[in-house]
C-alpha cells in the first residue's frame, strides 16, 4: 500500500469523502448553506462522525467583496452544527487556485502527522454582483498595481497570451475553440454542470467578442458553488470506505503575479514546476496519466495546461485538442467534467471540484462519463495568469 | 536540543530571522512594498539565501477591499527579487488572526518534513481607505448575515462582551482603561510602535466615545505595516545564527462566527482550547511562561486572554491589570511591546509582529523593554470576536 516512501516515513493522506453542489446561479442559496450543502454530503460520503474531524480548510478567492464575509472558515463547522469542537479552520487565498491550494493544505495537515481526518471544502458566491463587479474581482487575481490599475483585466491578459500563443506556435483561433466545444460536450453528461448542452465550433467563433481572440464562449461563466473533501491518514484510512483514494503527489509553484514580469508567457513555469513535482513525488511518468483535470479558465489555459504539464509537447496542445487526443477517444482524457468551461467556476471551489471528479472517475462512479481503466488522475489548478499553480496526483485500486 | 517528542520522530521549527516595518499610518509606501521591506529584513536577520527558501506564507485579512489586491503570497518573493524561483507561496486569512495562522501554516510546513527554510509573513494596508470603509472591513470578521447586516459591528459586538464581563465578574471600568494605559507605557519603549506615548487613566475615560463603554482609547488604531519571520527546521538550523528560538507549541481553534450562537460569551473557548493544545505540545505549564503577547483589539481583549490562557482566574483580568501584574513589576510581562492598542494592528501583520517581539526577548534584543530572564514566551491572535483563535509557545536559550 506505501511506496516511494522517503527516508522519513511519513503518514500519506487519502480521499475518503465527496460533495459538490451544483454549480451555476443559485439565487436561492446564501454562500454558507452551498458550503454546508457540499460539506454534510461529504462527511456522509465518508461515512465519519463530527467529532472525527482533526482539522478543516477552506479556499475561497474573494467572500469579502463578493459576500462581505472574511474569516469563512469556521463557518463549515458553524454550518454543520460542529462549531462546539472547536477544530481548526483554515482560510486560504490564490485566486482561481484557492481551493487547489486548500486541498495541498489539508494533504500537508496529514503529512505533518498531527491530524488524521482533515475535511477541505472550497466555495464561491460570485452571481450576487454586476458582471462588471464579477470581471473587477476575478481580475483582482493579476496585479492590481501593474495591470489591472492601467485597464488590462483578466480576460484581456490571457487573451494576450493565446495571441503570443498563435503568433509562436501557429495556434488557430479553430483549435482554442475545439477546448470549448470539447469541455461542453463533456459537461454535457455531468449531472453537477452549470452548462449541459454540446456546441459547435460555428457557435463559439460566431459568439460575442470578449476579448481578441476570445468570444464568450472560451470563457468560463461567473459561478455559485461549494465543494468539499474528506480526507485521511494512511494510520485510519482501513477504518473507512474500501475505495479510499490516495494522494501520491502534490505539488506547488508559484509566478511573478505580473505578466510583463516573466521570461515568456507561452509556457507557464508554475505549472511545470508544480507537476514536476507532484510526479516525482508520486513516483510517476506522464505515460501512467489517464485522465486530467485541468484548469480551462478560457480556452487557451486548457492548451497551455495540456503542454506544461507535458501531456503533449510545447505548441502541440492546439492540434492535439483538435484532433481529438484529449477527448474521450484519445491518449488522456482532459476535463471528463467539463471543465471550469462547462462544469462552471466559483472561484474557490473549482480546485475541489476537480478532485472530486477524479475521486469519482477512479471509484468507478462518474455516471454517462466514465474514463475506462481509470487509475492515476491529475489534478490543475491555477490563479491569476498562473502566479500560483498547484497540480494534484490521485491513484485509485488501494 | 530535542524534548517532548511524541512517538514519530518529527522536524521542529525554529525562528532564524525576524523583519518588522514600522507600524502607523504609511502614505507614502504601498502594501507591496511594506511586505518586501519586512521581507528583506527577515532574509537579512537570518542571513539566508533567497534560493534557500522551500515555502512562503502570508497573512492578510482583506487586502482585497483594502487595495483591489487578492492572490498576495507571490508577491512576497517578487518583490524580493525571487519569483523565478517558483517557490510554492500561500495566502491564508482568519481576519485578525491571520498573521497568526499563517505562522502556524508555516510551523507546520516545516513540521510535515518537506521544507527546511520557510519565510513567513503578515501585512496589511489600511489607511488607504476612509474610516468608515475601514470600519466596515474590519467587521467582515464577524458574521455578516446574522450580525454585521443588522447594524452590529466589530467595536459595538466587543463592548457587548465587554459590558457582560463587567456585569458577570465586577470588572470596572477603570479596570479596562488599565489596559490602555500599560500598553502605551509599552509602546512608548518600543521604536516601531504607532503610538509612542504613555496615557492616563483619565485620558482614557475622557475620550471620545464609540461603543458604551469603549472609548477612543479602549481600541486599537486601523494601521499599516507588515511583519516577516525566517522558520528553519531543526534539520538545518545548526548552520544558522546560534540564537534561534523555538517553536514548542502550536495550538489552533475556532468556535462559531456569530457572538450569539456560544453558550457564553465572557470565555473565549477558542483561546483556551488553543492554548491547551499549545501547552501541552510544548510540555509547559502557565508558571513557565514570563512574557505573552496576547490579542488587545479592544481593552476588553486582553482581560479575556489573560484570563483564558490560564494567567489568572477566570473574572481576576480587570483587577490584575489595574493591580500591575501583568506589566514589567509583574509575574508575567503582557505585551512588552505595547500590543495591538500602542504598537498598532495592521490586521494581517499582528500576529506575525506578535512572534517578533517574543523572538527580541527571547534573544535580550527587546532594547529599554527587556523582560529580565524571559525563557518562554506565549503569542495570542485571535480574529473576528474569537471565532479563530491561535496559540504559540516560543522557547529561547538553545
């Protein structure tokens, strides 16, 4: 069961527990009762007991200008009726990677050998303001000083980098687009997702301007949503459900926040940096991955992703999502969910959710979109224009 | 060099290098570059390397209302002149204790065996904004559906506190003006302070009122500033400055946002249990323990905290203050440094500001406020009214 052990045998955390919300505009819904929602589906999911639970972390990227809430982690106990146990909880921040970097925390909380049931959730109420609000605050992720303060905003600076990206590589507008129409027909057959309708190439290109290249469709929505993870050590995880999944990597790597800052905006060091070491760590080659799940924010992060985290070689990642490579008939199966695209992005939540896509495909349980032989996943999730980037190894069949 | 080990043999961390700006109102210095001043003060204190460094953490409560700026950690090594390290960097928020979490996140980095070097840091920016916003940030700490959007604020929900402590245990008060007035005596020896000048007793009576019976001077001031710790593991940390100090115990808990929903309002469970934990880690008693920095948002703050964290009994706060028990003649020194009322409370930076001054005493650096013969020293953060509470036990003299 423990492999790849160091010199130090230290304790190894494994998923034991999901819940996810669905994602979308949930008017109905305040930010604490999704968190509640996805936190009690995953305590039961696992099967354990309140009084369990050793330490809790949440991502979320912005509840103090979305919701006017800071200091959101203790309400996942709150919520849950747990408040009395006075467990630790953990807010933490990295933009669109905030519940990635959640997840690494709780992962580390279990390694460090003082807890043994850690519970991550991730959560973002974002439809509560005007979409102009909602594009301020996503682009509070790049810097605000250097870029956003000048006009540049989230959406126009990734829009610079598919342009480097097609200007280098020969990256065509017809391949950013096949990101949108693949993601779409995979959300399609998740019950979870914001967006459940396949679209056409002809749709995306002929959709409204965002910003050159990019229409609105190979951006992902403005997202409500919570989910949340059950995690334990590898010391009680035999007491708990059989299809336990382990954590064998995890890595992070972080960027200069500004763009202008970075030797080359085409690839993204973070994302090299983070997966390299989340592979070594869990002993793996990019030959063992089966299916991934990676950060599409647009469509140009999913071709970047695929490259850096080498799925497919540097310019490669356009043509190889065109041609099917990355779908369920291919080598890898990137975003079975549909991606942040399809699946939605509530900021924090997204990096959880990621999880609990793999967690499901690698128990066998992704109803109408199973990866076949699904043993190894990967997890991606980055913030800003990848200052942050954390990348997850989950193995299955323990 | 190594005692109270539990059965698994794992790293402890050690405080190498200590960096701390002035605290106070900075126009003329951004956030980004408060935090790199801090930054490089720690780096240069502990006489590391940048490439060195494995992890980063950083504190902040709400830079994203205050400065437009979310996804802070990477600045942090950016502004250092390091991003093209990728060192994994993390934001983590718990209003105001968030400098203390981050500690903590740190201390556990280095105890989960992965990282030898990892700098910490707390900041925030605070007077960029009007009074009123500021008031309103500050408040994002407590519960914004069930207390803040119902008129109830940060300074209006501890005087509630407050006024049941008095009615409950007979606390006085001229009692919680003593705190005020110890704590600029503090501060007004401590050259980074924000206030640097002693107060009467009458002073504080006398002052403008802003939540019966809180005047001007029972709260602490809306500040700028940042803090930065180097934590080395006891791996490597023979090969660094032969003063390090360190970190014995670390305890962590939370409690339910809203004031309401706890069983009593006059005890800080949070705070207890933390300290316990913290205690108990460190094998210490309350009788080892010579100088605290506790968490004295408001005078009634640090009434709570001695009392919680086992200093006094329970209801003994008030008159121990006003008797001078807890100043330089006193059993136990409490905030030498003046605390967060005279030394200032940029929100995220407090708790790390807090483990500073302990570092200096613990090193006999604390110039004109030494605390003679201080072995142990005790950090107390806390965020919101209690709902995180954080706890650590430093040790000097290895």
């Amino acid at each position: 069961m423990e492999r790849g052990q160091g010199p130090r045998k230290r304790p190894d955390a494994y998923v034991i527990g999901v819940g996810h919300t669905a994602f979308g505009e949930a008017w109905e819904k305040s930010y604490r009762q999704l968190m509640t929602e996805a936190g009690l589906a995953a305590i039961q999911d696992a099967g354990i007991q309140g009084d369990e639970i050793d330490e809790v972390f949440v991502g979320t990227m912005s509840t103090g200008k979305l919701v006017g809430q800071e200091h959101v982690a203790p309400l996942l106990l709150d919520g849950a009726g747990l408040a009395d146990l006075h467990i630790p909880a953990t807010r933490v921040e990295a933009s669109g990677a905030s519940g990635g970097l959640a997840f690494r925390q709780a992962v580390q909380a279990i390694r460090a050998g003082g807890a043994d049931i850690v519970v991550v959730g991730g959560l973002e109420k974002m439809t509560d303001v005007s979409d102009a609000d909602a594009q301020a605050i996503a682009s509070s992720g790049i810097d605000q000083e250097w870029e956003h303060f000048f006009g540049a905003n989230d959406a126009a600076l990734h829009a610079l980098v598919a342009k480097r990206h097609m200007a280098e590589y020969g990256t065509t507008r017809e391949q950013l687009a096949a990101v949108a129409v693949k993601n779409h027909a995979h959300g399609a057959n998740n019950p979870l997702a914001q967006f459940r309708r396949a679209i056409t190439p002809d749709k995306v290109l002929r959709a409204p301007m965002v910003a050159e290249p990019f229409t609105v469709f190979d951006c992902a929505p403005v997202s409500d949503g919570a989910a949340c993870l059950v995690l334990a050590s590898s010391g009680v995880v035999g007491s708990y459900r059989k299809d336990a999944v382990k954590v064998s990597g995890s890595g992070q790597a972080s960027d200069a926040l500004a763009l202008h800052s970075r030797a080359t905006t085409t690839t993204w060091r973070s994302t090299a940096e983070a997966a390299r070491r989340a592979y070594t760590e869990a002993g793996i080659s990019v030959a063992d991955i089966r299916l991934a799940e990676v950060h599409d924010a647009y469509t140009i992060n999913e071709i970047l992703a695929i490259e850096d985290l080498g799925f497919v070689k540097k310019g490669e990642g356009g043509p190889a999502t065109l041609e099917g490579r990355t779908g369920f008939d291919g080598d890898i199966v990137v975003n079975p969910s549909g991606g942040l695209k399809a699946r939605g992005h509530p900021a924090g939540a997204t990096g959880i959710a990621q999880v609990c896509e793999v967690v499901w495909q690698l128990r066998g349980e992704a109803k109408g979109r199973q990866v076949k032989d699904a043993r190894i996943g990967v997890t991606h999730n980055t913030g800003g224009t990848g200052a942050t980037a954390v990348v997850h190894v989950l193995e299955g069949g323990f």
